[in-house]
C-alpha cells in the first residue's frame, strides 16, 4: 500500500492533490509543531494583477503549539475578506465558478475553531471536486509516535500498514532510508509536473503555476485531475512543464 504523509496546509495546492491522488491513503501530519510563516495557513489564489495570498490568522499562542491546537483568530473578518477576493477578484468569471459557488460559500459560511479542520476542509473540498477518492487519516487518530523526523514517518508507515511511503522531491535532502528499510517500508518519489491550462482572470498577463489547486478546479472542473495525471508523464520531445516547490518535513 502507497502511503503519503503531509501537514494540513489550507487551500492547499496541486503538488499536495498530485501526492494525494496517487496514494492508497494520506495521512495528515496534524500532530508536529506548528511553522510561523509556513504553508499550513495561507496560499495563493491568481488574479489578473498576479498572485493574492490569503491567510487564515490564528492566535498566536506557544512557540511549540502543535499544529492540531493551533486556533484561528476570529476577531478579523477573514472568511468574508477571503470569499470576496475569491468571487470579485478571481474566479467569479471562471468557467466553473457557478458549478463550485454552493460549495464554497458555505465552506466560508462555516465558523471554524482550530487551524486543522479548516485546512483539512479545504483539502477536501477540492478533493471531492476533482473526484479522487483517497482515504484520508489524521496522524493522532493512528496512535502516539515517538521518533522525530524519519523515525517519526517510518513509524507512522508501519502503522498504517504502509509498504511505501510516495515523498515529494524536497524530502530527498533529509529521508534517511536506512530507517526506512529497518520498518520495511520503500521510498517512492514524486516528482510533480506542473499542468499548464487557461486561466482567464489572468488575460493575456501569462499562466500563474503553484497556485491554490482550486485555481485548476475553477478554471478546467472536475476535468483538471485529467489534465494533473497528463502532467506526470512528460510527452515525447517535450519539456517538463513545471517542477514542486519545497514543503515541510511530511516527505
């Protein structure tokens, strides 16, 4: 069985749905300390002017708070400042926003407590739009895991009754696969390549990569995860459209 391991990042973008779509399960990594200035909080969303991060505040809290005990800050008025810059700035002319819209607003209708769960939310959110199916598991609900770093992930393989584990290319400069073969779990690696497809909101302005994945189901529907799956494997004669950015230590 391929397992993929990853920390909840909210509005997360296509190298994590790439990893997830390929796995037999993904188990989210809620459990490890959270990274001020990481990708578990906020994304990008492209508009015609270039790229607009939204960010999910959250209390600010210990400086080993766990990301599972992160709370949001919901003094600000964040989910309508993130809907409006979605529905006016971006994607309110996309092709599929009518279809998504529903969905969308009540996921920004929806009060969220802990940074987790809205990340998590999001996750699935894009998740059912593109159809993949993936069993998805948090960390905490397998059990307590005591090793650190590699340890930590090989365990967690081992529990959930891995026999690889698919890690994003970033992970190749800190996996030890010695502790990895003492489990009896494979390393598998990704290497995302990046789909090109339309994006109107941006004109004639050029294709945005690495945005939110939401920018793709927008933009080319529950049909884009066909044109994710065209991306792994690099046509004859023809360049790599893209390769992932680095994430945190979730391989």
């Amino acid at each position: 069985m391929r397992v993929a391991i990853h920390q909840p990042h909210y509005l997360p973008w296509l190298g994590l749905i790439d990893k997830i779509d390929r796995s037999d399960l993904i188990v989210v990594l809620d459990h490890v300390q959270y990274e001020r200035h990481g990708w578990q909080n906020r994304n990008y969303l492209a508009s015609k002017s270039g790229p607009v991060l939204l960010t999910v505040p959250v209390i600010r809290g210990r400086s080993l708070d766990r990301i599972s005990d992160k709370k949001i800050d919901n003094s600000s008025a964040w989910r309508e400042k993130h809907l409006r810059t979605l529905t006016e700035h971006c994607y309110g002319k996309a092709p599929f926003w009518p279809e998504f819209r529903g969905r969308i607003r009540r996921f920004y209708a929806t009060e969220w407590d802990r940074l987790a769960d809205v990340a998590l939310a999001s996750t699935r959110l894009v998740l059912d739009g593109f159809g993949i199916a993936t069993p998805i598991v948090r960390a905490g609900e397998l059990g307590e895991f005591p090793g650190r770093k590699s340890e930590l992930l090989a365990q967690i393989c081992a529990k959930a009754g891995a026999t690889s584990l698919l890690c994003g290319d970033g992970a190749r400069h800190y996996i030890d696969r010695q502790v990895f073969r003492r489990y009896g779990v494979g390393l598998e690696w990704q290497d995302f390549r990046h789909p090109r497809y339309p994006q109107p909101a941006r004109g004639n302005a050029g294709f945005l990569p690495r945005m939110a994945a939401l920018d793709l189901l927008l933009n080319a529907g529950p049909g884009g995860v066909r044109l994710l799956r065209e991306a792994r494997t690099p046509r004859p004669g023809g360049p790599a459209t893209g390769t992932g950015r680095g994430t945190a230590p979730s391989g």
